[in-house]
C-alpha cells in the first residue's frame, strides 16, 4: 500500500486557558513561499487562521492555506489545504482532541486527500516563557490521486508541540508529527515546522518559517522529501 504524502496542520496555539470564553481571534499571513522536491518554485502564499474559546475547557481553530506559480505560462507549483481541531481539557494537564482536513497538492500527486482523528494529549508545562504539548491518536486518510486511483489509510499518529516566547514580541513555535501505517510498517512519514515570529507594529508581525517532509512510501514516481520555506507579514485582529 502507498501512502499519501502531505500531513495536514494541527493546531500549535496555547491551550484554552490563554484565551476568555467567547474569544475569537483572526489571523492573514501574506509573503513569500519557496519550496524544493516534489515542485522547486517561489511564489506568494497567503494564510488565514482562527481560533475561538467555546467554554474554559474547550477551544476550536480553524487554518486554511493557498499558493499557486506559475513560469512562462507553466504551471510550477499549487496547494490549498484547510484544517479544523477541537481541543477539550479533561484537567490541567490531559486533553482531547478531534480533527478534520483536507488538502489538493498535484505535485504530490493528490487531486483531493481527507483527513479525520481522534486522539489524547499531555501538557508538560505551560507558562508565560514555554509550551510543551505531546499528542497521540488515530487518523484516517482517503486520497483521489492524480493517478485516478483512490486510496485509504488508517495511521497512529503521535505529536510534539512546542512554544518558547523570548519575550512579549517574539517567539519560536516548532511542531513534529509521525504517521505510522496500522498495516504495513515501513510505511510511515514525519513532518518538522518550526517558525520565529517577531511584532512590527500593532497588530503586525513578521514570520520565517520551515517545513521539512519526508515520507517513506510516497505516491508512484514521487520524491520522499518536501521543503516548504516562508516569509511573510501576519495580522492578528
């Protein structure tokens, strides 16, 4: 069995007790993307993200994404994703979660992929310098490929969250997520993000961020490993 190759993004924002109930905060990221393996382009992104507290235990974010390049009327490069989580705190420390995706990326070989999850968490520490979060569950995946073949897929998932605030204007968020077939072993993928966030002015902030990919059975033809590089202005209303 070959498995589909783009993970789609959990949330990496503070847990509920940082937000009021009945909060609701937007973000619009714009800029710069630079990608290598499966498309080598550079093209504008563009980023929108919110996350809402339903009650002092539960909160739920919402992220969606699209770029698309072009070179000499040649298409280079295209994806748009869209991602939603529910995190609900059982105390101080346990929470649960559930999610859904779904992603296009042609380069990768995929004209549609959905995603669904259940799984549990931990908080190691959460305070005003640092967030340490672990998770783990099971997710499943169903993808049209370019191809015209379909496919579907039943992983444990496991994921490290983790924030570190150098002060009120800047930050440093990273996250790593595995994906282990329940069926066949050398089927798996891992993904690192991590990016450095610093304010500007009110409401605006400059973000660098890096996304490395690799999967060990990608679709037929397909390179394992996928580098995503942004730059851009975000404003958080």
């Amino acid at each position: 069995m070959r498995r589909v190759t783009a993970i789609l993004l959990t949330a990496g924002a503070l847990m509920a007790a940082d937000m009021q109930v009945g909060e609701f905060n937007q973000h619009i990221e714009l800029g710069y993307l630079g990608t290598t393996g499966n498309s080598d382009s550079q093209t504008l992104n563009a980023l929108y993200s919110n996350e809402y507290q339903w009650t002092e235990k539960t909160d739920f974010h919402f992220r969606t994404d699209a770029y698309y390049g072009e070179k000499d009327g040649e298409k280079t490069d295209e994806r748009y994703r869209a991602h939603a989580i529910v995190n609900h705190m059982y105390d101080e420390k346990w929470f649960g979660y559930g999610e859904v995706g779904w992603l296009r990326n042609p380069f990768q070989g995929f004209e549609q992929q959905y995603n669904a999850g259940l799984g549990v968490g931990y908080i190691f520490f959460n305070d005003k310098t640092q967030l340490l979060k672990v998770r783990g569950g099971y997710q499943y995946r169903y993808a049209n490929l370019t191809s015209g073949d379909n496919e579907d897929f039943h992983f444990l998932k496991v994921g490290v969250n983790h924030e570190y605030h150098f002060n009120e204007k800047t930050s440093l968020v990273s996250e790593l997520n595995a994906l282990e077939d329940l069926e066949e072993a050398n089927d798996y993928e891992i993904v690192f993000r991590t990016a450095l966030k610093t304010a500007l002015v009110e409401n605006f902030s400059l973000r660098v961020g890096f996304e490395v990919k690799y999967d060990n059975t990608p679709v037929e033809d397909k390179e394992k490993t996928d580098t995503t590089t942004t730059v851009g202005i975000v404003y958080d209303f």
